[in-house]
C-alpha cells in the first residue's frame, strides 16, 4: 500500500463509517420558518408552539453535509457520472481539517396540546464525523515514508485525530408560552433523547517526533516520540461475512448501549398585529443543543500505543507497514516497533457536537423574510479526546414563503473557513435543498456542501390553530383588545 493510497483509505474509512452504518440537523433554509413544524426542534425546541396550524408529521428527511480543505474531488458534480470522480490530496503545508454529518428523521410529528402548548416526538438517525490535523506539508510526488518525514522533520512534533460516530435517538420535546401580553411572547421548550450508539471509530496521534539518523549522515530518521491510540465500537466485530443479513443485524445491535442527551431552548416573539400566518416582527431564538455522550465497548482489535523503542528507523517502518491489508496485520506490526502497546479501556464515550444556536428572524413584508443565525461550539472546552465538532458558524438566508410554497437562499460561513451559496424550494409537502450550488455546477466542488429532502404533511387551513378563546379564529390584535378591555 503506497502513501497516498494509504492517506485517503485513512481519511475515507471514518467519513463513511457511519453513512454506511446508518448525520444534525442542517436543514438550514427553513430555520426561524413558521412552517418548519416537527422539524424546528432540531434546531430549537422552543420553536414548536409558535406555528399557524395544529399538528404536522414529517414522514421522512434526510440531509448530508460536508466540508473539507484537505481532499478535492475532481471531475465530479450532481449532474456528472460517479465513475470520473478523482480524488487528490491537496499539496502544501497547512492543518488539514473535515467535518461531515448526516441525518434521517422518521415520522417525526408535532402536536399542539393547547394554544400555549405543544409536543414533538420521532426517531433519528444521525453520524457526525471529524477530522483535524497539525500543520504538515503534502505533496504528491512523495513515494515513501522517508520523503514524507524529510519533507515535515520542521513540522515536527506531529498530531492529528479522526473521529467518526453514528447513532439513533428516540426524543421527546416539550414546549410551553411562558408569557403572552398581546405584544410579545416568550415561549421555552426542552428536548429529552434516548440514543443508541450504532458505530464509531476513532485515531489519534500525538507528539510524533523523530531526528535525523547520524550515523547515516541523514539518510534516515529515528522515531524518539510519540502516541498513538486506535479504537472502534465492538459491535463491529460481530460482523460476519458469511452469515444472512438478519443474523448480522441481530448480532450487530447485542453489542450496542445506551444513554441519554437533551437540548433546551427558548423564543422571544415580538408581533405585528397583523391576521395572518406571519403575526410577528421579529423571532429571536437561543437554543444549547445536543448535551450527552454516546456510550460504546472498545473492539477487540483497539490498541494504545507510545514510542521510545531504540532504532525505530523510517525505513524499518516502511517495511513494516507497507504491505498492511488488515487491522490484525496493522497491530502485529505496530506490537513490533512500539516501546509500550496495550489495549484500551473497555468502554468509551464520544461526546456529541454541543454547540450554542443563536437564531434571529424578521419579517421584511408580505411573504418575505429574513434570517440570521449563529452556532457557537461548546464542547471545545470540554477537555476530552473524544469530541465530535460540526461545522456551522453563520448563515443568512432570505426566504419568501406561504403555506404552499417557499424559495430560500442560504449563505453560509463555517468552521473551515468556506463560504457557500445554497438553495431550496418548496412545493407542498416537499423540502428539496442543496448547501452549495458549486456542487451542481462545479466539477471539483463536492467536498463541499451537501443536499437535503423532508416530506412533511400539513392539514388544511380549516384546522389552522385557534385561539384560547371558545376556539374562535382570532388574531393577535383581536386577542389584545379582549384580554385588555377599556375602562
């Protein structure tokens, strides 16, 4: 296996673990919406009370999301065959970083209890995927682990971490109208989630240092420090290739565990006055999603490794790695070179992606509106190893929507420093939205971005919700003048 074959089987087998296994919520034109319904408390639970008709079930969603400065896929886009993609590693010397998550939502519904009240529940299944490394130097003339160490000995210590997790959650969202003066409203709602870990792995490396052989004039190195710890979800060795589908199902989910998370939100509603769906000026939501940790059992085959055997020579590494087809093969040969090799831990927790949502939304006129949102990370002071980080930092999206219909334009700048121009369109029950318009009409673009497609089932406007008043059709202004007659 030669380095670059090496490098992208490395980076690839963690983006697609959990695809394969089966990303959270990135539906991102219709945040702050009106008509985001049973999809809203993915992005703030508060936001279920607050909508112009009684119930909604989205059958289905299902939504992809990538952003990488590391690979470029060539010769590819969503209007291109599969089969011309290319993939390279860029070359130069910088921190290489991914993120991907994808996510499917079944029968998610959400149901208004009373005027002031509402309930959400369904079933996800979701991955993120992570990967960030210190500053080294590629280049794609680089044949063999020698040039690859020469050409970084002055990006020395080296490090870098890949994690990748997916899992189902079963929730439960509640929301209620705290306060309600005919003028504003304040609505909090809270999310409870039981998650079954489905698969993960992990790698990182640390404090790699190696100097120059002197015996051989630098010819070579000698590897002096390091670690290196490897690990994946034990449910992956029930796996077994000559068994029926049912039973590797079967003895797939024996191994899996549970725990719980939870996210809480609130929304501040300053209204118009106005009758109709959009009797608001302005929506300012504040949401901390995502709190918890998926539990999984290390695989037998998860190894803890540290350096500081004598003569460890790149070339010796060489040797032993070259031809590695096989985990068992991997370990044999990392037992070999390393001053201290041991297994890990029997469980591990992967802690998932919390992050703080900040989301602004106002009404311009008639059906236009426009929206802001910020996610700040929060789990990055967490000290954990085991952390999952997604990618969004601020969008902007001007809409024009009704209950039929909607044409959204979301831009986008995230954590890897890129900014993207989106898209959707909505046509009744359906949801059809792209992160980045490059990855249609670009051929090296689809790296980055992603699509996303909901069907979601309204009732009629002769069920819209009602008021608290007898159940009569009222609007803000109407509620207003009963609630504070004059004197």
């Amino acid at each position: 296996m030669n380095m670059k074959t090496f490098g992208i089987y490395f980076y690839f087998s963690f983006l697609s673990l959990s695809i394969s296994s089966v990303k959270a919520q990135n539906y991102q034109a219709i945040n702050g919406s009106s008509y985001a319904g049973s999809l809203s408390p993915a992005n703030n639970p508060s936001s279920i009370v607050y909508v112009p008709y009684n119930w909604d079930l989205t059958l289905f969603a299902v939504q992809s999301k990538e952003a990488t400065n590391a690979v470029k896929i060539k010769n590819y886009s969503l209007l291109g065959k599969s089969k011309n993609a290319v993939f390279d590693f860029k070359n130069g010397t910088f921190k290489r970083i991914a993120f991907s998550d994808q996510n499917i939502h079944l029968l998610n519904a959400r149901i208004m209890l009373s005027p002031k009240s509402a309930f959400a529940f369904g079933v996800n299944f979701r991955a993120y995927e992570y990967l960030k490394t210190g500053s080294y130097s590629w280049d794609d003339s680089l044949k063999s682990l020698n040039e690859f160490v020469s050409a970084n000995f002055p990006n020395t210590p080296l490090s870098g971490k890949a994690i990748g997790a997916g899992w189902a959650e079963v929730y439960g969202t509640y929301a209620q109208t705290i306060k309600d003066d005919g003028d504003r409203i304040l609505n909090a709602g809270v999310t409870f989630k039981i998650i079954r870990g489905l698969a993960s792995g992990y790698a990182i490396a640390q404090d790699i240092n190696y100097v120059p052989n002197t015996g051989t004039n630098g010819a070579n190195y000698l590897l002096t420090t390091g670690t290196l710890q490897y690990g994946y979800s034990s449910n992956l060795d029930d796996v077994d290739n000559n068994s029926g589908i049912r039973n590797n199902v079967r003895n797939f989910m024996k191994r899996t565990f549970s725990s719980l998370s939870f996210d809480a939100g609130i929304e501040y509603i300053l209204l118009s006055g106005t009758d109709n769906d959009y009797d608001y000026d302005t929506k300012i939501g504040i949401s901390l999603k995502d709190i918890g940790r998926i539990h999984f059992r290390h695989g037998d085959k998860s190894r803890w490794a540290a350096a500081g055997k004598n003569n460890i020579t790149d070339s010796l590494l060489h040797i032993k790695f070259q031809n590695t087809n096989s985990l068992n093969y991997f370990n044999d040969s990392l037992a070999s070179v390393a001053n201290t090799i041991s297994s890990p831990g029997a469980d591990f927790y992967i802690t998932q992606p919390a992050r703080l949502i900040v989301n602004v939304d106002r009404h311009i006129s008639g059906n236009y509106f426009l929206n802001g949102e910020l996610t700040i990370p929060v789990n990055s002071a967490i000290n954990k190893k085991l952390l999952l980080k997604q990618m969004n930092l601020i969008a902007i999206t001007p809409r024009w929507e009704n209950r039929t219909f909607g044409v959204y334009l979301p831009v986008q700048f995230n954590q890897a420093k890129q900014f993207w121009i989106g898209g959707a369109f909505k046509a009744g029950p359906v949801l059809l939205g792209i992160h980045n318009w490059a990855n249609l009409f670009s051929k090296n673009s689809m790296q980055n971005g992603g699509i996303y497609l909901a069907v979601t089932i309204r009732p009629g406007s002769s069920n819209d919700k009602t008021s608290r008043y007898n159940n009569e059709k009222l609007s803000r202004r109407e509620i207003k003048r009963l609630n504070c007659p004059s004197l």
